[in-house]
C-alpha cells in the first residue's frame, strides 16, 4: 500500500437502477501517467467521481498516500491534494492569473495583500512548468490551453499530488496540445501521479505510461503500455473485434445528384472572403480549417443565423435570403449545433418533443398537434436511428452522450435536406463515433450534407468532398479520392508541422 | 353464466384498480410537485371543513368569486412565467380595464352628463373594446421582451405606466352604476354557483389544451427551457412571447371586467399588489420561476391554496395587517417542500 500514491479496491458503486463499477480495482503511483480509457458510460467519470469525493462508492476502499481515506467529499480530497482539472474551466475572467492562483489564500503583509510575493511565487510555479504566461494578465485574455495550464499551476501552489485530467483534448486543438503534453511531462517529472482520461488512442501513444480500459463497469485491461498493442486496446474498449475500418474512402455508390445549394461571393465583415461553393445532391461535404479560419460561420451564414456582409445563396437555382434560423428551416436547412447541451437539446423535455420542435408543421392537425403523427414520425425516427432506449417519452437528460447527439441529428432528418453537422462526432466513444459516421453516410440519399468537423480524421472518413478554408478564403476544393493527402491538407489549412 | 359474468366483472374491477393505483403511483414519481400542492390544498380543504363559518352557502360564494378573480390573472401570468418572463402590470391592466368599463358606460361624464349612464358602445362591444385593452397592453409588454428588454423592466414600466393611465383617464374617480349586462354576468348565479365560475372553467380547459396541443404551446415550453435552442430550431422568440403577454393582457381584461360589474363600479385603485398574489399562486403550484416546467393544472391548485389560506386567517380573526405575514410563510413553507420534493 505505500507503494501507491492513491490505490481503490474493490470498488462498487450502484446507482439506483444500474451498477456502474463493479468490483473495480485501480492505483496511481507517483512519476506517472496512468490513462483511463473506455465508451461513454463504461464507468470511467463515476471511478474520478470517487477519487475526486463529489460521491462516494457503495463499496469498497481507497487509500491516498497510504493513508485510508473515510470521508468522501470534495473537500477533504483536495485537502488532501487531490486536484481535478474539468472541461469547463474556473477562472475568475475578471482577476489576474496571479490572483486567480492565490484565490481564497492571499498572501498577507499587515492587512494588506502583498502583491509583490503572490508575483513572485506564481512566477516560480509557472516557470517550473515552462509556462509562458506573465502572471498579470487577466484571465479572460488566456486561450483555452493557457487557462488549464494555469489551473494546473493553481493546483500546483496548492500541493497537489494527484492530477486528474477529465477529456482535455476535446476542447484543445492540436497545436494547443503539444504545449499542454509538455508540461503534463514535466508535472510526472515533478513526482505527481496523473490521470489522463480520453477517448483518442492516438493521445494514448504520445502520452501514457500505463493504460486502464473500463467496460460496463469493469476493468478489463490494466497495463504498462509499451507492453500492449494498439489493437487489443481498441478490442478491450468495445468488446468487440475490430471489424473493417470505417468506410473506404471515395466509396460513391450512390451518384451525384443535381446543384442543389450555391454560395456565390460571399463576404462576412473581415471573417470571410469571397466563397464561391457548390453542393450537390447526395454527397458528403467536408468543410475544414483551423479555429479562425471561418468554417463554423459559412455554416452559420447557410442556416440563417449570422447574415453574409455581401453575397448571394442559391438553393435548389432560387436566390434565397436568409434572415432568421426559421428562413433556413423554411428553405429545408438543418444546422446540427457543436454545444449540444447549450444550443441543441432541450435537456428536460423528452426525445418526443425534441425531435418535432423544428417541424411542427409536419405533425399538425388542423389545429391540433397530432399526437398519432407525432408518435409516427418519432418513432420512425428512433427506429432509424438506434435511439437507446426506443422510448419516445424519455427526458434527453438521461440518455446518455451518444444518444443525445442520435436525437440531435434526427430531430433535423425530416426537414433538413441540407445538413449543416458542427462536429457531429465530439465527444464520441470509438463505437459511437463509427455510428454516427455510418448513420450520416446511410441519410446522406436525397440530401446535402455539409459536415464542420474539428478533427480532420473525422471529416475524411465520413465525406466525398473536402473544402479547405484559411484564414476565410477557400484554399482546395476537390473531391476526396484514395490520393488524397491528410498532411498536406493539414499544411493548406494552416497548421505547421 | 351469471357466475361467469360476475368473475369477468370481478377481473375487470381489479385491472381498472390496478391500472388507478399504478396510475397513482406513477403520477406520485413523475409529477411530485403537482401531488404535493394537491395534497397540501386537500389537506387545507378538510381541516377547514372543521372550522364554523367555512361551509356556509355566503362563504363559498364569495370564495367563489375570489378564486375566479386570481384565477383568471394567474392562469394568464403561468403562461408567461413558462416562457421565462415575468408579468408585474397584471394589477395595473386590472385597474385599467376595471376603470374603463365603468368610464367606458358613462361616456357622458365628458359632456357634463354625471349621474346617468350613456354607453359609448353597446354593452357587448364594450366587453369586448376591454380585453382588447388588455391585450393592447399585453401586446406592448411581449414586443418590448421579446426584443430583447428584461421582461422585469418591461413590466415593471407598464405596471408604472398603466396605473398612470388609469389615473390620468378617469381623474382618479370612481364611476358608479353600470350596464345591466355587466350586472347579470358579473353578479348573476346557477344555484349558488355564479356564472363567471364557467367562464373560468371554460379559460381554463382551452388554456389547458392550448399549452399541450399546439405548436404554439409547445413553443411556449421550449422559449422558457432555453431560447437559444428554441430559436436555432425555428421558432420565432418575438411571436411567442407577444402571444403570451396578449394572452395575459386578455385575461386581466377580462377579470377587470367581472370586478367592475361585481363591485357596480369602475375604479383605478383596484388590482394593487394582485401581481404579487399571481405570481405567489403560480410558484406554489409548482412553476418553475425560470421557465420551461408548469402549467395552468399546476397554478389552479396554488390559486385555490391562496385563496382558502386568506379565508383561514379570516375565519381566524387574524388581523388584516397580519394577514400578508401568513402569506409569506406560506410561500415559504412550499419553497422549502418543492425543494426537498423536487426529482433529482
């Protein structure tokens, strides 16, 4: 038990209707990465859950640094040097990084807050970690790698020793990670424990010492990873062998169909310049470019919600304009948003209701909302889609990440015959991930589906076409074939290797 | 045979009760907050059957009143609290409306004719030129929020506004004697049940369907959940909140105009501190404050709460100027009870 920074055995924890850890066994040691690994729902946020004390297991004991730990409660876990680092960041925007650092334990000298020292002292901590980042800035002027990195260095000046990264590289780009790697690297060479939890195997390679799979609650892998193969890794986390790869690349079964939507230069203020795009029918577009470059807004332009400075939009060889989201649902545009919680789903209402709020029109009466067409369309929705569980009344809150975004893309199938996808795969588990994929290949018949993904990988697998934009200026547009480059693709986009 | 039938009528009873009680049991789990107002209201209903003075034909009569008057507003103000907004001019229009219909029914006043009625209009255009104030008010609160103004702002100018007006009309005056028709409506009765208690019954049934069976009603829902996703998904932001704040405007007209009738007057001092008791009637049913959960099934038990609670302290002899302290406990009482009751 000294051995172990921090050590769980036989952990169950039982929630009311489903186990979610069975009888699981797990420890962190000092000088190490230690990466959690499973699908959405495998256990993976209950088991930081406990570590973290925000709830405690139904059975089942831990012990941090030898010492058994009783109580379960934040708390006492991060008085004890337990620190976790979620997506959503706390930071104070308005306060300096220094004060955001020192925040509730302000070095005093007679009364009066001694500047000098706090500056100091973060410098030092900041410096440890190579951070390049003056501790007078404030921090809402931080980007999102340097907001982590100074939660980290926060946690640091208050002596944590166990660090437990929730999903950092979903909402960091590539370039941002490389600078995030090194000072995790530095952070293990400091002699802190580190737990890492991630869906992406190509992370695991750069980044980890050991590597944990959970499944259904239990552990089915646990070990060093030079010892493993990238393969058995993927095997463990879905339970399944692996079948073909997602889908060939420039596999068109079905044919191109007719010019269906044309943007013809269009400007937006200083963000976009002069975009001239055509979309057919039964194709897959992929629209790419790095944070900036302008993609989310052409997606935004073509629903309606941000108006183009200059420019004209053709659907189906009629000049349309679009004021509103509802003149883009009008006109068959569907926009499946990125925030799926803020801007996509209404979380307490249920699939039903989910599914019909943009096409009302579809299940009307002659007054009325048609409770059987509504059960009808819904249904065959869910159906279509492999909604978990089939059930139209269940609220969206308790379904789980995968099956939101399910609903989310179906609530567009029946109006949408143009698509707009904002990253339709974030968050996604591998399976879940190809299932989307599949799905998005399986609707595109009859439609145009232009998808915005942030992983190129992604947009590759799923599309026919790809579109590079930089710094708002369309830099290829060709279809997709077998020669098709990723690194070269990467480098138009703007990314340097 | 007659065996046969009285087993299958046996069988039939047992599933008809097992579908009740797991109806019940599920409705219990499901909805906690619309069985613990109904609770706490049947509660409230049988130890005030105790008390002497309750059950009497005069009392009811009067409950009866009441509960039509905050009835109307609160079923009007819960379509409002579930877009996310909140409605303070209720007591303003109220008074607006109620001053009107008398000063509307002495037109004359203006010539110098005092003391006798002269209609501006027959007595049925009348009812319908009030709502139509109503809901010119409410119009004017859901444009001014649905662009974008705090609805908290919006309304508390209105309520301003709107009392000033009442004021401005009629010089502060009360105008007495009105209309037959307004007389009958308001005062007349079935039995001992008076006529406007239908009315209510009739709001409330097609309020009830409006929310659950329209788009328009389901808009309503998802505006008060969150606005943003409502809006990406097409529904205009403006349009609802216009047609709730109408809705309300409408309602409040015509409670106006029921208490001008009943009182055989037009008054601009009526309707102070009614949004209070509105609001208070819709959070202990069971409306979430911040939109997007509720209902007119929730508020309808929260008006009647109010209404027997005020009559219980009647009934008590509990001082006037005390009366608006049990108010607030109990609003407390039911704050403190959703919360422990509320799912997780």
């Amino acid at each position: 038990m000294q051995d172990h920074l921090c050590e769980l055995k036989g952990i169950y924890k039982e929630y009311a209707a489903t186990t979610a850890l069975k009888n699981v066994d797990f420890h962190v040691d000092g000088k190490e990465i230690c990466a959690l690994l499973g699908k959405n729902g495998a256990g993976k946020s209950t088991l930081i859950k406990i570590i973290s004390g925000v709830i405690s297991p139904t059975k089942g004991e831990m012990y941090f640094k030898g010492k058994q730990v009783k109580a379960f409660n934040t708390k006492n876990a991060f008085e004890q040097g337990i620190s976790v680092l979620y997506q959503e960041l706390h930071l104070f925007p308005n306060l300096t990084v220094k004060e955001n650092m020192f925040a509730g334990r302000l070095p005093m000298k007679n009364g009066i807050v001694n500047y000098e020292r706090m500056k100091e002292e973060a410098q030092k901590i900041l410096e440890s970690l190579h951070i390049k980042i003056d501790p007078d800035t404030s921090a809402e002027q931080l980007s999102t790698v340097e907001k982590q990195l100074v939660s980290v260095a926060t946690a640091i000046s208050r002596k944590a020793e166990l660090f437990v990264f929730d999903e950092p590289s979903s909402i960091l780009s590539m370039k941002e990670l490389r600078v995030f790697y090194k000072s995790i690297r530095k952070l293990k060479e400091m002699g802190k424990g580190i737990i890492y939890v991630t869906h992406s195997l190509e992370e695991i390679q750069v980044i980890a010492d050991r590597v944990v799979v959970l499944r259904d609650g239990m552990k089915v892998v646990d070990d060093l990873l030079k010892n493993m193969k990238m393969e058995d890794i993927e095997t463990s986390i879905t339970g399944k062998r692996k079948k073909d790869k997602v889908r060939k690349i420039g596999n068109a079964i079905i044919k191109k169909g007719k010019l269906k939507v044309e943007l013809k230069n269009i400007w937006f203020r200083s963000v976009l310049e002069d975009i001239n795009l055509k979309f057919y029918e039964n194709m897959v577009y992929c629209i790419y470019g790095l944070e900036g470059s302008g993609k989310k807004i052409l997606g935004k332009i073509l629903f309606g919600d941000l108006k183009p400075t200059k420019g004209k939009i053709k659907i189906d060889g009629k000049l349309i304009r679009l004021k509103s989201p509802s003149d883009g649902i009008h006109n068959g545009v569907g926009y499946m948003v990125d925030e799926r919680a803020n801007e996509g789903l209404l979380l307490n209402k249920s699939i039903s209701d989910n599914i019909i709020l943009p096409c009302f029109e579809k299940v009307k009466g002659k007054i009325f909302l048609d409770s059987k067409k509504i059960d009808k369309l819904v249904y065959k929705r869910i159906d279509e889609i492999g909604i978990f569980p089939p059930k139209a009344s269940i609220m969206v809150n308790e379904l789980s990440g995968g099956n939101q975004q399910k609903v989310l893309l179906g609530k567009w199938l029946e109006i949408g015959f143009i698509l707009v996808l904002v990253d339709p795969t974030r968050g996604l588990d591998i399976e879940t991930n190809r299932k989307v994929i599949d799905l998005i290949r399986k609707f595109r018949k009859g439609r145009v589906i232009i998808v915005i993904p942030s992983e190129i990988e992604d947009g590759l697998a799923m599309s026919d076409w790809i579109v590079i934009l930089h710094d708002g200026k369309v830099m290829k547009n060709e279809e997709i074939t077998a020669k098709t480059n990723k690194r070269e693709l990467l480098k138009l986009a703007g990314l340097e290797f | 045979m007659r065996i046969i039938f009285f087993k299958k009528s046996c069988i039939s009873f047992k599933v008809f009760l097992g579908k009740f009680t797991k109806n019940f049991k599920m409705s219990f789990r499901e909805k906690p907050l619309l069985f613990l107002s109904y609770f706490i209201l049947g509660s409230l209903f049988i130890w005030m059957c105790g008390i002497p003075g309750f059950l009497t034909v005069e009392n009811l009569y009067i409950l009866l009143h009441r509960i039509v008057h905050l009835g109307l507003v609160s079923i009007g103000m819960t379509l409002v609290i579930i877009t996310g907004g909140i409605d303070l001019s209720v007591g303003s229009i109220l008074a607006l409306t109620c001053s009107l219909t008398g000063y509307f029914q002495h037109w004359g006043t203006w010539y110098g004719y005092i003391g006798q009625g002269s209609f501006i209009a027959p007595e049925p255009v009348i009812l319908l030129m009030i709502l139509g104030v109503g809901g010119l008010v409410g119009m004017l609160n859901g444009f001014a929020s649905g662009i974008g103004i705090p609805d908290f702002a919006v309304t508390l100018g209105t309520m301003i506004g709107i009392r000033g007006a009442a004021y401005a009309i009629t010089g502060g005056m009360k105008t007495f004697g009105l209309g037959p028709m307004t007389n009958n409506i308001a005062k007349g009765s079935i039995g001992n049940v008076p006529y406007v208690f239908f009315v209510l019954v009739m709001v409330l049934i097609f309020i009830s369907v409006f929310e659950r069976k329209t788009a328009m009603g389901k808009s309503i829902y998802a505006i008060g959940e969150n606005p943003r996703v409502a809006k990406l998904s097409g529904i205009s932001y403006l349009k609802t909140k216009m047609m709730v704040y109408i809705i309300s405007g409408i309602l409040v007209g015509m409670a106006g105009w029921i208490l001008a009738g009943r009182l055989d007057t037009g008054d601009p001092k009526v309707g102070v501190g009614l949004e209070l008791d509105a609001i208070a009637a819709v959070i202990i049913g069971g409306t979430n404050l911040y939109g997007g959960f509720g209902g007119v099934e929730y508020t309808i038990p929260g008006v009647l709460i109010i209404v027997l609670a005020r009559n219980l302290m009647v009934l008590y002899g509990v001082s006037s100027n005390v009366r608006l302290i049990g108010i607030a406990l109990l609003l407390l009482v039911f704050l403190i009870l959703q919360r422990l009751f509320r799912r997780k």
